[in-house]
C-alpha cells in the first residue's frame, strides 16, 4: 500500500484540519521548544495518526496533527528554518572600498 503524501500547496491545511489528513505522509522541520536549555532543531519524517488537543503556554487550547515519527533527526539551524537557496564562492580580495 503506497502512502499519500501532504503537498506543500495542503501542508498549512494540515493544521486547520488534521482528521482529514489521517494516513498521509508528511515531512516537519523545525526548533524543538520543549527543553529551554537546547536548542536542537530536528527533522521528523512520519505518518499523521489524529489530532493532538492540548494547551499552549498562554492556557489557550489548541488542536494539532498528531504524527507518529518514523525518522528523527538533528538538523543544523539554516536546515531547518531557511534552508540555502543558492551559494556563490567568492574568491576575491576587496582594495580600497569604503563601506558607509
């Protein structure tokens, strides 16, 4: 059985409706908030199973997708909030410039 996967175009969906996006694969990145003194941002990869009803810091409730991981991983910060879209190598000495 081959899984559906959530597009980008449906993936801000997904928060506004969870149940129907049960068994769809998704792909999340981000920082982890749960501990203060880390910092680690992670990569999860899983299946959506329901959604998660709980409360947030300001004790307003909020409804999220619940997903089960089937990967973890620890991603570096650009990774996982503004992945590199292009690079230039620039190999060249700056003479006589005057920055204002």
């Amino acid at each position: 059985m081959s899984l559906k996967i959530i597009s980008k175009k449906d993936f801000t969906k997904m928060y506004t409706d969870p149940e129907t996006y049960k068994g769809y694969e998704v792909e999340v990145t981000g920082q982890v908030f749960a501990d203060p003194e880390k910092d680690d941002n992670v990569s999860v990869k899983g299946i959506v199973k329901d959604k998660f009803e709980g409360e947030n810091a300001m004790g307003g409730s909020v409804e999220v997708p619940a997903i089960q991981a089937n990967s973890v991983e620890v991603v570096d910060y650009i990774t996982a909030v503004g992945p590199t879209v292009k690079s230039f190598d620039v190999n060249k000495k700056l003479a006589n410039m005057i920055l204002l």
